[in-house]
C-alpha cells in the first residue's frame, strides 16, 4: 500500500532496517539473557541520527519528523524490543520535553549529548505509591536560591543503570495537587543523584531498568522544564508521544512475530497446509496493518500539532499504543503457539517475543489508561 510516505522518510526508514539487520539483531538474543546494555549498537545509532530523530538540527538532532521517528523505531524494535525501547524514551520521553519546556540552557545542556550517543536519557516519573495517579508523587523540589533541592525515590526508570541525563517529576507545593508537580532536566552524575536497584522484569531486559535515587540533589532552576507547577502538564503531554513511541515499539514485536508464524508454517508442510493456522496468521497479519496505520495517524498528528499548537494528539496515541501493544501480544501468543514446544524454549525468538510484548501492554500507561484517555475524547467522565 502506498502511504504516501516522502522520498526521506523512505531513505530513512531503509537506513534504520539496514541498522537494524546489520547492527542490532545479532546480539538480541545474548543480550535478553545477559540483560546487557545495547551501548555499542545505539552509538551506531546516534551516528544515523536515531537517537535524536525529532530534535533540530542547532542541538544536534536529525530534525525529522513523527512519521520518520515511527517509521525507523518499528525496524529497531522488530530487531531487538529492548533496544526499541531504550530509543524511544531517549527520543520521546526525554528530548522531547527538554526541547519544547526547557529554556535555552537546558536545551545546550542536556540534547547535544543525547542526541550524539555520549548520554542516553531516563523519564523518572513513576514510584512505589505513585504509578498511574502521579499527584501521589512522593519526591519534593524545594528551592533554595538559584537551586532545587530534590529528595525522593522513583522506580523503573528505562536507561537507568545506563543514563546520563533524567528528566524527573516532583512536588514543589503539594497542598495544589497536580498542580504543584514541576519537571526537571537533571545531570545523572550530579551529587545526590544514584541508579539504585535494577529491576529483573519479564521481559526488554537489556533496557537496563532500575530505581532512581535522588538524596539532597542539587539542580539549577534554569533546569526546569516549564514553570513551576507545569511538571502534570509536561508529563502528560510527553507521554502522548511517549505512546506513540511504543506503539512502533510494538508494531516491531507484531511483525517479527508473524514473519516467524509465517515462516514456520511454509517450512514445516504438514502444519501449513492447515487452514486454521493459516487464518490465525492471516488475522495477525491483518490486525498488524491495522496497527500500523493507526500509529501513523497518530505520527502524523502529532506532526500536525508542531505546526499548529490547537491540534490534540492524545486519542489518537492513546488509541494506536492500546491496539498495537494488544496486537503484539497476540501476535506473539499465536508465534508460541503455532511453535509448540520449541517455542518455549528460553532461547527461541517466539519466546523472547511474547515477554516483550506483554510489557508493552503495560508501561506508558497500562491498556485500561489508554481506554481512559479514549473514553474522555468521547464524552465520558
């Protein structure tokens, strides 16, 4: 089907495949097992402007747009789902709000490095009592001076144990609630500032998951990403990308899973020739188109909303991440499935597949959030 796709947007997307194929997917498997940090791949990467595909140009960035940025992390992921992620929270989670709230400082700062590889960045926003209600945020800003004061324990944190940079969320005044969060850029190697415990999740492994630490850390006002009190709104409105971010991610997982369905079912004529497996392919095949188009919608408007502020992308991210993470489970359930027994080896893809792509019904708001979001776009409160 021809999407009308520009001939950059096609350049790119054939460079991130040939990345992909050449760089990342050789080790996939080891570093599931090892839960190693994919940190020679994502410097290939960075060189190809994957790390800081949405960024301008002046702080380093490949200054693409959305449709690009899905188009290359879908073969990232289809690759390696753990390497998918690891791209995406540097490029949406932690650029993006760094670039659109933060003053010039930050900007200079903090996305030059993201950008070229030297950092990736973590989006601490989640912890112990505050997982999708984040007014329940626990860690407190006070001012003191030109500074912050940050104290508080956020948990996982993507790119933790690997990080260089955080964007993190906490309380400066909390009898306002939500409105009393605020965001800031935060050097990771700054005093009082610590990767904690690592996280042993399921699955995306090598994504180096880990709590975050922050004991009396010190950061410049002008860190701050938005005014004081803008930290639920900044939140928010990065995760919209965010979502769009893995809902590609997942795309990647669906399609590996049905090319190795696919596959399976030519090589081995016996199960092939059965029409039942044949459909339960056919159907994730087509549930995987369904997907992608969904998520470039999303792309697409969130595109739009660069150039006019007044176009929502919310419903449309929140629709693509709940369809997409849902076909990649499903996609994956049938690989294992179809497999039998060899699919459940720990050392299978169709095993690896469907541990990945349950996460994905998970974190940046968990599938019933994502109906949530839809439901309001409707109407319903």
């Amino acid at each position: 089907m021809d999407l009308g796709l520009s001939r950059e947007q096609q350049e790119f997307q054939e460079r991130a495949r040939e990345l992909a194929e050449r760089v990342v997917a050789p080790g996939a498997a080891g570093r599931d097992l090892t839960s190693e940090f994919p940190e020679k791949v994502l410097r290939e990467l960075a060189a190809a402007g994957i790390l800081g595909v949405m960024v301008d140009q002046r702080y380093g960035g490949a200054g693409r747009d959305c449709v690009s940025y899905v188009l290359a992390l879908e073969e990232i992921s289809r690759a390696c789902a753990a390497t998918g992620v690891v791209v995406s929270v540097n490029n949406s989670l932690v650029c993006f709000p760094i670039e659109h709230f933060g003053g010039e400082e930050a900007r200079q700062r903090f996305l030059p490095a993201l950008c070229d590889g030297t950092h990736v960045g973590g989006f601490c926003l989640t912890e112990p009592n505050a997982g999708t209600d984040a007014s329940a945020q626990q860690t407190t800003a006070r001012r003191e001076g030109d500074d912050y004061i940050l104290d508080g324990t956020k948990i996982f944190v993507t790119n933790g144990l690997a990080c260089g940079a955080i964007v993190v969320f906490a309380m400066t005044d909390r009898s306002k609630g939500n409105k009393g969060i605020s965001a800031f850029a935060v050097d990771k190697c700054s005093p009082g500032v610590r990767a904690g415990q690592a996280e042993h999740k399921m699955g995306i492994n090598a994504s180096g998951t880990s709590e975050m630490l922050l004991e009396n850390a010190r950061v410049p006002a002008s860190h701050r990403l938005g005014n004081e009190g803008d930290g639920f709104k900044v939140a928010m409105t990065t995760l919209d990308g965010g979502r769009i971010g893995i809902a590609a991610q997942a795309l990647g997982i669906a399609r590996a899973a049905v090319e190795l369905s696919a596959a399976h079912l030519r090589e081995n004529p016996g199960k092939g020739r059965s029409q039942a497996l044949q459909h339960r392919v056919a159907e994730c095949a087509t549930e995987l188109e369904a997907a992608r188009l969904l998520t470039l919608r999303a792309a697409l408007t969130k595109d739009l909303s660069m150039q006019d502020r007044s176009v929502r992308y919310s419903r449309e991210a929140a629709q693509a991440k709940l369809f997409a993470a849902e076909t990649a489970v499903r996609a994956a359930t049938a690989a294992v499935q179809l497999l039998g027994p060899a699919g459940t080896a720990r050392s299978a893809l169709a095993e690896r597949l469907f541990r990945d792509a349950k996460i994905t019904e998970i974190y940046e708001g968990t599938s019933e959030v994502q109906k949530m979001v839809v439901a309001a776009s409707l109407g319903f409160r």
